[in-house]
C-alpha cells in the first residue's frame, strides 16, 4: 500500500462525520423502504394473477437484488466520495471476496450449461447420484429439484452430477432388472430349484416375458447351494412390487415342495481328551 493510498482511506476518514453517518443512514432507509414497497406490490400481483407467481416472485428478486447493489455503491460514491486510490482497493477487494464467495455457484452454473447440452436426464427420468435416489421434477441453471421416494423435494447443486458418479435408469429405456438371491440346502436337486424359480416368475404379471427370466446356478457355498433368478420390470416403480411378489411365491412354492432355503451352519466335531496322567 503506497503513500497516496494511505493519503486516500486518511481523506475518506476525515469524511467520516456526523453529517455523513445520517446520509448513510438516511439512504439505507430509504433502500429497505424501496424494497418493502415493492415487495407489498409482488403480493398484490400474487393474488391477481396467480399463474403468473413464478415469474413474478423471480422479477422481485432480481429487483431487490439490484436496488441493494446498485443503491448501495451509489450511497458510498455520493456520500463518501472516495479517492480514485481506495475506489481501486475497494473494487479489488470486492471482486476478490466475490470470487471465493461465488467459486461453488459458478462451478454450478457451468455444470448447469454442460447438462444443457448433453442431456443425461430429463424431467421425469428416476436417478442416482452418489447416495441419492429420485425421480427428476425441475432443472435449472444452477441446481436440480429431485423428488425422492420418500416424497421429499431436494434440491441438488449441478457441480453434483458432473463430479459425482450418476446412474440413470430410465435415460433410453425405462425396463430394469430385478435379482433375487435365495440359497438352499445341500442334497436338494438343482434343476427342481431352477424349475420353480422360473414357475414363480412366469406366474407374475409384471415380469417382463421379453428379456425372458433365467435361473442361474452359482455355487456351492458354505451353508448352502446359491441360487439366482433374474427378471426384467418395465419400469422402476415395479421393482419393490416385484422383489416381494417373488420372495412370497417361492417360499410358498419351496414349502409345497419340500425344499429348505438355508441357513448359516457350522459342524462342531468333538474329540476325546487324553486323561490327565497318562
């Protein structure tokens, strides 16, 4: 800082006085006053067109937001009347703060601008991005309003869906595969256990019959001989439906025939100890 700005903020606080403090505070009443008026005004316009509340509501904001900035750099230029010197520093300064402030924004509303255009969802696609699951309701420049199956509205910043990992499952085609996993007890015959899998799915009427369901034999494991029946749904709303319709018929349909899903087990073999002595 050289000595012409020291000269300057010394200049400036000599400004600092009385008179000044109340056109400072005058202009600052003025500028809440101005913004309170026009906000009575939006109300107005609420209730005489209330399809139009979105445009006005983003009106009002765009408003408020230019009467407090430009009100409040004309309040500091009038009343104060800074050197060239500190004007500079304070612009620095400003647009320094303001970059920090707004790195996060700016990375979104980029992020916005590149989903514009390649388009990996849209409105109504179901999605998964990092741990959140949910259906797509808007998406604008900044950030993207997704509603979960628990029927909650979150809205998540666009930076997300650039650096994050997202899966969308209904992007070109809504169909889904379900995967159920059942294990049974040794010395129960495999080909019985693929035969009433694909009984189970051929009874249910959501199950897609194109990709056909198939049954997969897919080890022996410890406690159990591991089975897997996959089938295709055609949209994602159906999965739940699915799982549970299908976990009922093929406990009802291994009940009826004999066959024991298994359980974790272990043998415990004892020997006989040396008595003490010998």
């Amino acid at each position: 800082m050289d000595e012409r700005m020291f000269k300057g903020i010394g200049g400036l606080a000599e400004r600092l006085n009385i008179q000044t403090f109340f056109l400072l505070l005058a202009g600052t009443v003025f500028l809440v006053v101005l913004v309170k008026l026009l906000r009575r005004l939006s109300a107005g316009l609420y209730r005489q067109a209330p399809s139009r509340r979105l445009l006005i509501s983003q009106v009002t904001t765009v408003l408020n937001f230019i009467i407090y900035i430009f009100g409040g750099v004309f309040l500091f230029l009038s009343v104060l009347r800074p050197s060239q010197e500190v004007l500079l520093a304070t612009m620095g300064s400003a647009a320094v703060a303001l970059g920090f402030a707004l790195k996060d924004l700016v990375g979104s509303l980029i992020a916005g601008l590149i989903l514009l255009f390649e388009r990996p969802f849209r409105v109504g696609d179901v999605i998964t991005v990092d741990a959140l699951s949910g259906r797509v309701t808007r998406i604008r420049t900044r950030a993207t309003t997704i509603l979960d199956f628990d029927n909650r509205e979150i809205v998540v910043p666009n930076k997300s869906f650039i650096t994050g990992q997202l899966l969308n499952w209904t992007l070109s085609d809504t169909s889904t595969r379900v995967t159920i996993k059942v294990g049974v007890a040794y010395g129960t015959d495999p080909d019985q256990v693929s035969r009433l899998l694909l009984e189970a799915a051929a009874a249910n009427e959501l199950v897609l019959r194109e990709p056909e369901p198939c049954s997969w034999f897919l080890a022996f494991g410890s406690s159990s001989l591991d089975f897997e029946l996959r089938v295709f749904v055609g949209t994602v709303a159906d999965r739940l439906q699915v799982q549970s319709e299908l976990h009922r018929a093929i406990a009802r349909l291994f009940a009826e025939n004999g066959i024991e899903i298994a359980f974790p087990q272990m043998d415990l073999h004892v020997r006989d100890m040396p008595e003490r002595g010998a």
